[in-house]
C-alpha cells in the first residue's frame, strides 16, 4: 500500500477515469469507455480542471504504473449554518480487481481530510439505490442517510 497515491487527475488519466465509471454495475448503460474518448468527456474534463472547486482524485498505483480508483469532491460555499462550506463527494470507483484491500476506506479518508483542509463543515455523498454494498460501506465510514435526495433529469437542449 505504499506504492499508493492519491493526487489530482491529469489529462492522461481521463481514459482510465472513465474505464472505472463504465466498470461499475451501473455504468454500462450511462458511459462509454471505447477509445477514442468522446470529446464531451474531455471538456467536462476540462471545466472541472478550471474550476478551483472541483478537485477530480485519482488512486494511482505507482507499483503498477496503474489507475486503480478515483472520485470527483465538490467544494461548496453555502449560507445556511452561518456561511459554512461543504463537500460533494462523487464517482467514488474502485477497480474491480482491488476492492476488498482498504483502497475505498482510505480513499474517503483521504477525500474528508482534504475536506476539513478547506475549511468544510460537511461532507455529503450519494449512492444509487441499487448499490446496497457501496451503502453498507459508507455507513461504516460514518455516513448517515440524514436526508432523503431527490434528482430531476433533463434532457439536452438542442
């Protein structure tokens, strides 16, 4: 494990960020990992990268010369309870053939202090419904199902 870092994602590691999302149970069906990226992932990429409150978090093996997890951290300012900032914690994957070593345990350890780091009061996260395991998980980490989220899809405007 001391091969292990976590640092901000770069360019070049786009096409492995995205073979991780696809990976999942779940990603299938919303994201495509095929080579050449499609470009909308490289200007989402890129708007992230320009963002100062986004930080996109690769888990890289250096070992291995491999990406073997990432997350994307939403650092947002707020007014209620007094001005406080809280975190957004997303796209937490870990590659399938490391799950089950602590990589995910000390990825979001990792994540929070980087979060108490800029002075966040909170530290939020959602998890699809279909995913029992990763909620199971994140409520040995501490988290709680305090609030019930709601999401509205929009379609593209053309």
């Amino acid at each position: 494990m001391q091969d292990i870092i976590f640092r901000r994602a770069e360019t070049s590691d786009l096409p492995a960020i995205i073979a991780l999302i696809a990976g999942d149970q779940l990603g299938p069906v919303r994201d495509e990992p095929s080579q050449p990226l499609d470009q909308r992932y490289l200007a989402a990429f890129e708007e992230i990268a320009a963002d100062p409150n986004q930080y996109l978090a690769v888990i890289e093996d250096r070992a291995r010369g491999r990406i073997v997890g990432c997350m994307q951290i939403t650092f947002i300012p707020g007014l209620s309870r007094f001005g406080m900032w809280r975190a957004q914690i997303e796209v937490v994957r870990i590659a399938r053939e490391r799950r089950g070593e602590g990589l995910g345990r000390r990825a979001l350890e990792w994540a929070t202090g980087l979060c108490r780091n800029r002075r966040c009061g909170l530290v939020q996260l959602t998890t699809d419904r279909r995913r029992d395991g990763a909620r199971e998980f994140y409520e040995k980490l501490g988290f709680t199902a305090s609030h019930r989220g709601m999401k509205l899809t929009l379609q593209p405007m053309d």
